[in-house]
DNA sequence: ATGGCATTTCAATAAGTTTTGAAAATTCAG
DNA sequence: CTGAATTTTCAAAACTTATTGAAATGCCAT
C-alpha cells in the first residue's frame, strides 16, 4: 500500500473512532494527522491537509491542547504557531484517562455519595433495591478509581512487565 | 433525600452520562430504571415511567438486550413480556467491555495489521514516523486486548484482590 | 501608533442522530 | 381459523451537535 492512501484510511478511521468515544470526528482526525506528521504543522497546513475551515480547526487543536494531547510549538524565524502531538501512546492512553476520569468517574462518584442518603423504610423492596444499586456503583467506582489513579501514575514497562506476570 | 426524587435524578443522570458513553439518552435511561426496579417491568410500564414512545422503548430494549445487559423473561399468566437487568455491577461493567472490545478493539487491531504493510523508502522520515505511530499503536493496542481479556474472563473478588496487592 | 498577519469568536447553517406514532407484522387464546 | 393484544418497523419531524466563514480581536515588527 502506498502512503497516500494508508494515510488517508489512518486518517478517516481514527475520525470514525473518536466518534464512539466522545470525541468529535475533526478533533480525531486532526489528532491522528499529528499522529503521523514527523514535523509540527501549522493551523493552515491542517485545514488544507483535512479540508476544514479555519473556526472548526482552530477550536478542535485547542480542544486537544486542553486534553493534552498536542502541544504549541514555536518555530525560530516563523510568525505562525506551529503544533505536535505526543507520540508515545502509552502516554497518550493515560491523558485520556486521566481526562475522563476527572471529567466523568469522579462526578459521577459524588453524585452516588448524595443518592446514597434515601430515606425510608429499609424493608421496602423498592428502597431496598435503589439503596443496593446505588452502593454496587459506588463500591465499583471506587475501585475503578483507584486502579485508574495507579494506572496513570505507572510507568509503561512497570504496569506491562507486572500485570502480565500477574495475568500470566 | 426521598425515593422518588432519588429516582429521577438517578435516571437522568445515568442518561446524561451514557452519551458520553457512546450509548444514547433513552437507553441508558431504561437501563438505569431496571437497574432500581426490583420487578420485571413490560414495555409499557417503561414507556409510562420515562415518558418515551413506543418505537423509541422498543427499539432501546432491544439494544440493551443485544448488549446483554437485560434478559427478557416471561411471567406465567401475562401475555407481554417483561424485562430485567443484570444486577451485579462488576458483571455490568465485564459485559460492557467484552462488547465494545468486539466492536471497536478488534476491528482497529485488524486495521492496524493493514496499514502496516505500507510500502517506500524505510529512510524517508514521513514513511517512518507513519510506522512507528502505527507500530505503537499495535503494540498497546494488543496488551490492551489481553488485559480486557482477562478482564472479562475474571472473577470480581480474585481481580479486586490481585490488583490491590499490585496496587497496594 | 499603524498596518498587516494570525487567531478567536459566534451566529447562521448543515449534518447527523434520536424520537415519534401510525401502520404492518406477529403471536396466541378461544 | 379469527381477532384482539402485542411487538416491530420506518418515514417524517424534532432535536442535537458540528461546521462554516466573515467579522472582531489580538499581536508584533516597523
């Protein structure tokens, strides 16, 4: 395969990829397009290479500088601003999941701490059933939280290395 | 707090994070309302709860079943059917995982082997950064694979407990 | 300070997704 | 079989989200 073409198709399928996770199809591609670049690109290098217009590219690399998915470079001599994305993918998987987890778990987690305080009688199988759903997720979320918090914090070859051993 | 406000904000929450879930307002909504319910409920007692039509309750069931995450069963003497949710939150979230690896892992790790075989000069630095960024890809994207594997497989108890050990 | 390039904003519009509800199909008791 | 109850389908409408592009703002060398 050429790498026009396998550009293209890494380009496009990364986009449709985001669209399942919450991430808009512009904002993957312009992800996956850094992806692949060796040299920082600027915003117009990005509009043309994807064809967006200048406000949706413009929000969308600021939206994946937010993530900390692409930083701002500057390059000697030229007026513009230039951007990269991190390539190492372990450290992109565990921005993200930092990301999501402050975005989403730990809203989510205080929302069942206040759930949790339901009043009434305690034999009734309608409260008994909320009362216990309600502390299944949050008995889960923590846990959840606190393997994701390690996660972030490991190091690639330590988190690998033991949990394969560990998985045998 | 009282039940049947607990009850609302449950339901609407859980609807709200669906979408960021790559799963739609409705469905999670019905979810979230079997997930309390401590009986079986039909179509209609859903559709009356949430307040949504009859194609919408009926199209959402279905995916909920399709994801494994509700079981129809039959009550002896009703002619409807009635509907329930697994329960048990670690199952809940295995269930999800196993799916969405299916639907979306796979495909991308099956993609990944294509776009590997792209052709040229092994010395020009575009060539180069495109296989490595899809080398990385593969490499994380494979022990992702084998963990969620085990994962799923897994019991809650032996899990939990391993990974605290790990984690400490 | 000014002119010219760069960046950001945002209202209008387009595209995509979800929801509705009525009609069609299916099921099942009698 | 028949027909009433139930479930499924699907085109149209409502709603949500993404994109455009022109105008406003910011930035900096002269």
């Amino acid at each position: 395969m050429k790498l026009a073409e396998a550009k293209q198709q890494f380009i496009s399928s990364w986009g449709a990829f985001g669209t399942h996770w919450g991430i808009n199809r512009t904002m993957a591609q312009i992800h996956a397009l850094l992806l692949i670049s060796p040299d920082p690109l600027s915003q117009d290098d990005i509009m043309e290479e994807l064809s967006v217009s200048r406000g949706n590219a413009n929000m969308n690399i600021r939206e994946l500088v937010d993530w900390g998915l692409v930083d701002r470079v500057i390059i000697p001599g030229e007026r513009k601003e230039f951007f990269v994305a991190e390539k190492d993918i372990w450290k992109v998987a565990t921005q993200i999941v930092h990301e999501r987890k402050k975005r989403e778990l730990n809203p989510m987690l205080k929302l069942m701490d206040n759930l949790s305080e339901v009043e009434g009688d305690k034999k009734d199988k309608h409260i008994r059933q909320f009362t216990e759903t309600i502390d299944g997720i949050k008995r889960f979320g923590h846990s959840a939280d606190k393997m994701l918090d390690t996660l972030v914090k490991a190091d690639e070859n330590w988190f690998i290395g033991n949990l394969m051993k560990l998985f045998k």
